[in-house]
C-alpha cells in the first residue's frame, strides 16, 4: 500500500495523462472531421464521426486501463 504522498502524486499523475490523452484525442477526432469534411461528407455526418472517434477513444482507453489494473497491482 503506497503512503499518502505516493498515492496524492500517482493521482495527479494519473489526471494529467488522462487530461493529455482527451486533447490528443480531441485533436485526432478534430483531424478526422476536417478531412472527411474537405472531401465532400456533410458537416452533420462529420460531427458524428468526430464525437464517435472521440469517445471510441476514451471507452478504448477506459477498457485498456481496466484490464491493466490487475497487472499492475501485482507490483
């Protein structure tokens, strides 16, 4: 068990890389929209695929951790 240091620093580790991980995807999802919108797809349609890319991503990103957390525990 980390002391309240460690657990207060692998915490605000954790929300700084979750914060970083939102604005790449955020910015991929924004690519994304971009191109698709240049090649002619409707902005609606667009938007759509943007929130899809950005959430997928999250959700990803959420499942990842989830099943790393055994693993990591064992340390």
């Amino acid at each position: 068990m980390p002391s309240g240091n460690t657990a207060g620093i692998l915490i605000g580790v954790g929300v700084l890389a979750l914060a970083f991980v939102a604005v790449v995807l955020d910015g991929l999802a924004d690519s994304v929209s971009r191109l698709l919108h240049s090649i002619g797809v409707p902005a609606q349609f667009a938007a759509d695929i943007n929130s899809m890319v950005f959430f997928g991503g999250l959700f990803l990103l959420v499942v990842l951790v989830v099943r790393a957390l055994p693993r990591l525990s064992r340390v």
